[in-house]
C-alpha cells in the first residue's frame, strides 16, 4: 500500500493510503531533543487515542474546518481555518527561501484547468486510474484494493483462531502482493472470497479502471474536454523551451511551481492525508544526462540520517543512519545532483520541525519505479498512520520532454556548443532515390524513410549482408511488409565528421512535496500533552518553532482595566510594525487558563502586561519567563524569532523566572 | 458594458468587457512625477501601439507565457512566467501586509472544487450567465451582446457617412441600454439588424443563457455535481459560524482569501484582462449593521483622491478629487467602514506604483446594483483598454448570511448581550388550540402556524377586526384557503418583556481584488521608452518600484575574467543572505546592453563589479551611479529597497555621477 500523490511509477492503478512498512515501524535511536517527551506510539490504541487528542485539537482550534460543513461536508476536502492557513503559509514561505531563492529557481504558475492533450501526452488521460467496484444494487462505489486488504486484514485479526495456517499465509501473500494485482486478478479473488459491499452486503460489480481526474469542459462548445490538474509538474515540462531560453540557453536549472492539485478521490480516507484538492510544491531541476554533478554537494555531503536502500527493504534489515557523501560515493543514491536534494529536503524537513528519529528516505524498489526512472527516494515521515510519503525526490531521466516533444511536435531539448568543434563518426546511409523508384513506384518513398530510420546496428548488418549476398529482406512497418533492397539501392557507411554542438533532451531530476501531509504530521510530531496545575486535567500543546508557528506571540493584559489595555496596544502596535504576528487576549479569563489556550495553538511567546513600564515574556515549551521593558519587548522578541538571539541569551541579560 | 471579475450586481448576464466610460477619459489632472512621461494614450491607434510595444515585451521577457503554447494554446488562459510570477507575488505579499497583518484578518484557505448546494444558495447555478448564440452551421458560440455591441460600433464607424442622423441615435442607443437587454430583446435586434456570425456569415441561434461556471462531479458516482468556484468570498460566508467563535464571538471581524477563481468564458477577449482563471484576493468584513463605523477612519480620512459618485455620473460630470472624511460625512459614501476600506485600497493601488491620476473609485448606479447592497464603489484604473475595475467595495449588506442560512438550515447570526436587560415591547400571537382543533380538526395545526407566522401589522389589524366584528377571514397558504377565524380562537396582544440579548445576522463588506487586473494595470503604468545611445532605437523600461519589482537587482562583473566573477559571487552570496532577489549576468556583452535588458525587466539596481574593492550601483529610472566597496554594496541596497535610505540619502552618501 502507498501513499502517492504523484504518479512516479508508472503503475497508476496501485496506490492506496498508507505503506504497510517493510521492516517494523521504526523505533526512534536518539531520544528525544524536545522537554516534553512526544506520545509513544507503541501499540495500535495509543496511537488511535493520540490521533483522537491531537485531531480533536486541531479541529476545535480551528487548524483544519471540515469544507463546507454547514451543508454536511464533503468527503476528501478540508479548508484550513486562520491558524492551520498561518502554519501552512509559513511553512510555503521558508520553503521558497530554502530552495526557489537560495537556488535561484525560476518560479512559475500555470492554470489548474488543464487541455486533454497536455495530461494525454503525459500519460494521466490513459493511466492515472483507481480500480473500483460498485455495490450492484444502490450504485455506491469503492475502491477494490481497499475492499479486498480490509477482507484479508480483517480475516487476519479476528478469525485467526479459527483459519488454517495455509490460509492465513495465503491472505498474506494477497496483501504483500496488493499492489501487483491486475484488474482481473483483484474481481477473481473479490469473488473467491465472496467479498460484498460494506454494509449492504450487496453483490459487486467486477473491477474497472476510474480516472481520478476531475473532468471539466473548456468553453462553450462541450467539444474541448478539460481536467484540473493531478499535479503540477506538467506546467514546468511544457514551458521547458521559454525557461531555458530566459536563463539563456544554459543547463543545469531549476524551475518550480506551488499550487493546488486535484485528485477525485473513490473514497477518501483517513483525515487530512488523502484528500481531493491539496497543495503541491514541485521542482525540475533540468541537468545534462552526462554529467548530473552538483557544485554544492559538498555542502551536504556530510549529513547523516536514516536512509533505508532498496537492498536493505530486500534482506529485512531496517532503515540506517548513512553518511550523504558515501551513499553517493558508493552509488547507492544514482548522482550527486539527486543527493544534494535528497540533503536539502533532509534540511527543509528538520528545520521546520520534523523530527529527524521519524524521518526516513526510503528507495523505491525496482518494481516501484517507472521504467524510465533512473532513482527515487521519497522522503517518509512516522506518523500515528505509519510511514507517510511527504516528499518524492526522483530522477526521471528525460521521459517528461521526450513525451511531450513526441506529442506537441516541439523539440524540447538543450544544446551544448563545443568550445571547438569536435571530429565524430557518424553512420550515412543514402538511399539510391532512382533505383528505388524504379523497383517500389508509389512504395518508394516510405521504403527511403524506413532505411533513413535505421539505427546503427540494423544498418551495419544491413551492409554486411548486401556486401556478402547482394541483397537482403528487409522490413517497412509504414507498408506493412518485406521488401528486397539490392545493393545498388543504398549505400550505408560511417564518416567521421566535424560537429559544433551536441543537443540532447535534458534529464529531470523531480523533488514534489506534498504541503497538506508534511504539515499534518509535523503537528503530530509537535503535539504533547502535560498536566495542567489543577490534577488530573492534561493540557494540549503544539511546540511549533517560531520560524512556523501560525502565531508569534500573544499579548494578555493581566487583569482588565485600562491601564495594562493601553500597554498591550502599544506593544501590539510595535509588533504589528516589525510585522510580528500577534493577537491581544482582552478577555478577564484567568492568566493560566490563557497560556494553556496558547500553548494548544502553539503560540511560542507570550507577553503578560502587568505594569506600566515593563512586561513579563513567557516562553511556551520551558514555560519559563523573563521581566523586560515595555520598549524593548517587541525587539527582544524579534531577535528570539528570527534566530538571531536564543532563548538562552535571554534569560541571561533580563531578570528570570524559571518554572522548575 | 462592464467589467466585472464578482457577480456584485445580480444582473449577472450583462457582463463584458470594458467600461464604455460614461465620462469622457480622465485626463491626468497633475503633471506625472515620474521623471520619464507616461506613453500619451491620446488617440486610439497611439493607445493600440502603446499596448503593442507593452504586450511584445511582456512576452518576450516571459513576464506572461501564453498556456499550453507547445499544443496550440487555449485561449483564456496565461502562465506567469518567472518574473511575471515574482510580481505578482511581490504584490501578494504587500496585500496580505497592508490589509491582513494591519487589521489582524483571519486569513483561510478553501477548495476550489465546491459542491453544487453552495452555489445554488449563493445564485451562481441559476444565475452566473451569459447570453450565448451559436453559428447554426459550424456551432461556434459567440457572446450576443459582443457581437450586438460590434456590430453598433462598425455601423457607426465605417457607415456614419451612409446612415441617417435618426439611424445613428438609435445605434447609440443600443450600445447604452446593452447591459439591460433581456434575453429576448437582445434576440430581436440580432434579427432586425441581420447580424450574422462572423467569419462564416452564417445564420444565428436565438440566445440563450450559458452558465459560466466550469462544471465537475465529486466522486465516482456521477452522482454529486461540483464546480470551480466563480470566487472565494462563498467559503468564507459557509465558515462564518466558525470564524465569529473563532473571534470570541465578537464584531467587528473581517475574514479574508487569495486563491484561484474560474469563470468559463465564452470567448476571451483582452489577453490578460479577461481569463478564464485568475487569483482573487477577498476580504469580507463583518461589522453589526446598527453600527458601522470604524476606530481608524480618522486615519484615512483626509486622504483626498478621485471620486465619481453616481450624481455626477448621471449629470454627465466627470471624476473628481474629495476628500474621503468628507464623502463619508455627506453621506456620499454610505458609512466609515465602507469608507475605511475604500481609503486603505487608495492607499495599497498607489503604494504599489499605481498612477493616482488614473485611479478612479465609481460608485454604481441604482440599476447596476443588487437589491441587497447598500452602497458599492469599484476602484477603477484606466488602461489602454479603458478604465477597467480592478477592486470591488461593496457593503452586501445580510444578503450571503442569509442566504445560506436559509439554504442550510444553519442560523449564521452574531449576538449582541446586553450588559443590564433591555425591556421591549414585543407582539405575543397565542393560538388557542382547543378551540381552532374543534374548528379546523385535521387542519388546525396550519392554521395555528399561519396564526403564529404573522407580522406585526398583520396581526394588529386582525386584532382589530376581531374585536369590532367579532371573526375575520383568513388565508392559509399551506391550506390553500380562507378561513374563518372567530375572537375566541386567538388571542393577540403587545407586551412589555425584558430581553437580554439581540441577535442579528451582520452586514458584510467585501473588498475583492482581482489580483492580476491591478498587477496587468500595473505594467501599463510602469512601461515607458526611452532613447537608446545608438540613435532612432527606443529601449523599454519597467519602473516598478522596489517594493514589487520582480528582482531587486542584477550583478554584472563588468567584463569576463575571474577576478570580477569572483566579486560577483561574494556580492551575490551577500544578498542571498538577506533575502534580496537578484541574478548574476555573467554574459559578455556590453554594459549598456545589460542595463537595457535589466530595464526592461524592471530591476530597480544593478551592481557593476568593475574592481576587487568597489562596485558601482546604477538606479534604473535615473540612471545614476554611485561607488560603494564591495562589503557594504548589499546593505546599502537593502536600506533603499525597504524604504530605510532614499536614493538621494545614497547619493549624498558615496561618490555619484549623475546621468545627466
């Protein structure tokens, strides 16, 4: 089962929700950096009570709002209320600066609405299907993967006392091999197994390919058939020729895209992980296919995290710590170029939070990958659903222009002009026009084309055999048949001639975040719980950075009158003015009960006004506080934002209160 | 004819293109105080050329990339390319600074795909139309009134020397009433005048409505038909009820969204200004009807700008300067919250470089208005097409509250808690039911609803009939039916009770921006030429502001060699560091050409590395030059670009050259 929502390995009709981990669920190797220990997630109800805790939270505080609710909500959609849009957008705005800035990345934005011909070239028109059933009699639909793993999965857990041995490691083999069924393979096991529809109990209707393409018309006529786009991606392949001429015809470079994708989901599952609009975040990153090195490799090359190989899924070992550089060194990872993003990523996901014990790079597997795919690793974080697909970093070689310059007609290729021209050899062949006429009449012309076509290897044989035996049978898929060349009507050679410049399609080296997933689990990864002062009661708490954190700062006027209510405008009106976001809590609720409602939203700073000249900033995660000027509040508090200060340096220049 | 991105005004079949200005186009009142003149648009082939020379090099240096180009393109639709993107971004970033951060808007993010009971509520399923015709023979469609209003124009063009005086007053007439054509009406002319469709000259089709809404299904059924959304203002009014508890349940509050809107054109016109998906920045302030005035009017109030209120529409005048804090106090504009944010869109449309003398706000007629809406002005800003609306102000009154509460069945109201119980008079209706169940048996309970359902005068002047004649006939619409009602059946009374909170469903005010209208807008006013040093040639310049500019700044190592590459580097790394956009152009051609592509692509700086200590920084509208070390070139940029240095303070401060 995968989580994918791009269609990296050519086998669109197998993606499912979550990976059933290869090798048990990773138990983290460090202990934890954070002072509030994260929930361990050992059993299966722990983790559904985590979840419960955490999504309850995050739906009560307004991160996600259930779309269109007041009309009883449609499945697979979540809007992102005030605080959930400000963690999101700060998530995007550092990710702009970490890769499309500090790369110099040509960022662009195309439409979502999408012509057939552009997804048709890229293979989604064709491909990007789900298997499906419906319930014969009301016409509800399901996914037939889903149908058949919940049969062997429920099979497993509650009849195992019952089922043989030989049955249980058969339903086994089914799930290990869910993926690889065929259409007709999965409608004969739904069968065998006398699987029907959940709740009914209706008969099914056999399996049949759904596109998960949300179809639309372009204009009036209803004769131009639209889709909104499954990714992005394919709005950087087909501007390849303009964006190589704006960075003046020179390789390697980059281009991205941010925005919204769309998948209509046959039933959308498990929150906000998989649902039918999210926000993607892509690159193509354009390089020679002779020379995918990378001048800053160096700068990662020493990183070191769990990276889990193929060959390592294969022998049941689980995910290592490797060192970047030897993985490149050793060939692991295909070439410098996809190492450096694979370090990048590693850097964007940790720096924002992730922790960096539940975050993997797993390779795809031969039989994941598409054909033309050259490597990929997704970059999968733990979560409460298991090891979530968050980022794919992929070398896609050049199938994307090739499939799009085959379609369009337009060459999208790059050139390298040699410093000096450079004495290659070259086959000629030269079809005698005359002598073909006269043996082919109207045939002749496809005959020349057939013969200009060949490859060097048919033509090399080719000049062998006429030169021992006078002719030879010979091919022409255009006519459909045979036809005899004879020695005279060809003459094929190898020349050495001088050439000026090499033009060749660029390989595409891809990394694709998925926004929506990155930033649900990095509120799981941020989410604990601690007693709150009066017993038994546990406190919710969000320890977002404050490099995302949707809000910085609150500001309590301690008790309400109007003398610390002047103090919070002032301070507010300093914060709004270095742009620090911010939000006064007026209301009399009593100043423990106004930290916890913070703590929850994870705010990192509070600032309590409880005098006329200064203030008392509480940090939220150590809880501990410090007393600073009303004037200098909203500096000090910019620094510790901003990372130019610690929350160390401080504690260290004003009086402090710690909480222990 | 109007341009019109939102349905403000419920006629939502009359949209088009431009504004057929009712006023004579504004001449600029104040000399422009740019140093280069704006392209005087003094007749129609200069603004035709102006536009041309624009749109080429728009195009050329990829600030727009038509869609899909490699396929043939749709029209309708534009990619942004790099710098295209960054401007449009840069302008993104100053909207959600100057309106979002200032006012502390809650700021959400919905889908775009939205299920159809959300715009069957908001009006867009019935009513988001335009009259269509078709070419009986090929099917083309046309929009009716485009090829209605083309005709007029034709007529009255080539043919004023043919037709009669009383011929031309009709045709002008046409081309005034167009928007108030009703479906048949337009039908008729279309048939009086023998229009036919263009190109082929075939017959036409009556007109008929073509919803502009590009339509989807959700999910595998075919069951649940969706759309992309015509705007973003719907997700917030369905999330309201969250929001408002969101806020402490407390108003004033506005919510506010940027994101994708579509609209299936019939026919594109205008490259940029009409596509058929466009981003939309909407703000919906939520304000308590019986008060809508605003704590910060006082600071916008004595901003002083062109105003063309409906008076001076309908007596032929022409806009003019007023001063905000006076429209507002004569009632010109109907109230300071209105007021407040039609000065804060002032203020945002001129701070991004937008010529305040060809920014007008007008405020929409009776007849162009909803029912609904209590007063709504457009911020229009003249182009080469016209003056085109680019902002919409609007107080919309309850009307998209109530329409979904109705719809939903969901109350979206606020509360207002009296601080000591407010005494009322309100009208008690008590059925007696034993008396009506004897009378009505099977019916009674209609009745006694139809009882209870009365208004106040209603049920006064039954009151009153029932005490002097003693009965009263009745009808109840859900019998169908009169009734006989006699005294003893109701009783009906108006009584003094104490109540302790009102409930009210709020009025809303909507700013919404049509983000790449101002950004297009933007350019005209930016683009002017200016003599090259090689004689007859005219070089294009871009003079965005620092503020939006796509890129800050370019770097130029003066000529190729390692030393001045290698300053380039140390300069480029230095501005990385501090976030300042910026390329190196390490290409060896001349500096004057550089400048001139460096113009014409906006970059407000450029660094010339010329030696291993010092750079020289050029100013793009002055072309003046100063000499600053290599170390402090980055900041120095750093303070002009934010605002903290002018580039007089600059000039004063390092060794310049002036251009002149």
């Amino acid at each position: 089962m995968k989580v994918s929502f791009k269609m990296f390995n050519g086998r669109f009709q197998t993606r499912s929700v979550v990976h059933i981990p290869l090798a048990p669920i990773q138990i983290p190797m460090d202990a934890p950096t954070e002072q509030q220990q994260p929930a361990q997630l050992s059993s299966g109800n722990d983790r559904e009570a985590f979840r419960q805790t955490l999504w309850n939270t995050l739906l009560r505080r307004s991160f996600y709002l259930p779309s269109f609710k007041i009309y009883g909500g449609v499945s697979g959609f979540y809007d992102y209320g005030p605080p959930g849009f400000a963690l999101k957008n700060n998530i995007l705005k550092f990710w702009r600066e970490h890769f499309v800035y500090e790369e110099h990345m040509l960022e662009i934005e195309c439409p979502s609405v999408t012509p057939e011909a552009v997804l048709k070239a890229s293979g989604h028109v064709d491909k990007f299907t789900d298997l499906m059933v419906k319930d014969d009699k009301t016409g509800t639909c399901f996914r037939a993967d889903h149908l058949l793993r919940d049969y062997c999965n429920d099979k497993l857990e509650k009849d195992h006392l019952t089922i043989s041995a030989e049955q249980a490691s058969e339903l086994k083999n089914v799930l290990a091999l869910l993926e690889d069924l065929s259409c007709q393979e999965l409608g004969l096991k739904i069968k065998e197994y006398g699987i029907t529809a959940p709740h009914t109990k209706n008969p099914l209707s056999d399996p049949y390919p759904f596109n998960l393409m949300f179809q639309t018309s372009i204009g009036p006529s209803g004769q131009s058939p639209g889709y909104m786009r499954p990714e992005t991606a394919q709005g950087i392949f087909v501007n390849f020729r303009d964006l190589y001429y704006y960075n003046g015809k020179k390789l390697p470079f980059a281009a991205a895209q941010v925005g919204q994708a769309f998948r209509n989901e046959i039933s959308p599952r498990q929150g906000p992980l998989r649902v039918r609009e999210f926000t993607l975040a892509e690159i193509e990153h354009f390089v020679d296919p002779e020379n995918k090195s990378h001048p800053k490799f160096s700068n990662v090359a020493e990183l070191e995290f769990l990276m889990f190989p193929r060959e390592a899924q294969l022998s049941g070992q689980s995910a290592k710590k490797i060192c970047l550089g030897e993985a490149v060194a050793k060939g692991t990872i295909n070439n410098e170029t996809l190492g450096y993003f694979i370090g990048r990523v590693y850097l964007f996901l940790t720096k924002i939070g992730i922790d960096k014990n539940r975050l993997r790079f797993r390779q795809h597997l031969a039989n994941e990958m598409a054909h033309y795919a050259a490597d990929c690793w997704d970059a999968e974080i733990e979560a409460s659903y298991g090891w979530i697909e968050c980022v794919g970093i992929a070398d896609r070689s050049a199938y994307d222009l090739q499939a799009h310059s085959e379609k369009s007609g337009v060459a999208l290729v790059a050139e390298e002009k040699f410093a000096e021209p450079k004495e290659v050899e070259q086959l000629v062949i030269t079809p005698v026009k005359k002598d073909l006429g006269i043996a082919f009449k109207g045939d002749h012309k496809k005959v020349v084309e057939s013969l200009e076509a060949m490859k060097e290897q048919e033509a090399m044989a080719m000049k062998a055999t006429l030169e021992s035996k006078g002719e030879v049978e010979f091919y022409v898929c255009t006519l459909g048949k045979n036809v005899t060349i004879k020695k005279n009507m060809v003459s094929i050679s190898k020349e050495r001639t001088k050439v000026h410049q090499r033009v060749f399609t660029p390989s595409v080296i891809e990394p694709s975040f998925g926004i929506g997933r990155i930033m649900y689990c990095l509120s799981e990864h941020s989410f604990s719980t601690r007693p709150g002062k009066a017993g038994d009661e546990q406190l919710g708490l969000l320890s977002f950075s404050p490099l995302v954190a949707p809000m910085k700062c609150m500001v309590f006027p301690l008790v309400q009158n109007q003398q610390f209510e002047e103090g919070a405008k002032v301070i507010s009106e300093s914060l709004t003015s270095i742009r620090i976001s911010h939000k006064i809590d007026m209301t009399g609720t009593s100043i423990g009960k106004r930290y916890a409602r913070s703590d929850e939203l994870g705010v990192p700073f509070a600032i309590t006004v409880d005098s006329d000249t200064s203030v008392t900033i509480r940090e939220r995660d150590s809880k501990d506080q410090v007393r600073v000027s009303l004037k200098e509040a909203a500096s000090v508090l910019s620094s510790v934002a901003e990372g130019k200060m610690t929350w160390q340096d401080v504690w260290a220049s004003f009086p402090h209160h710690s909480s222990e």
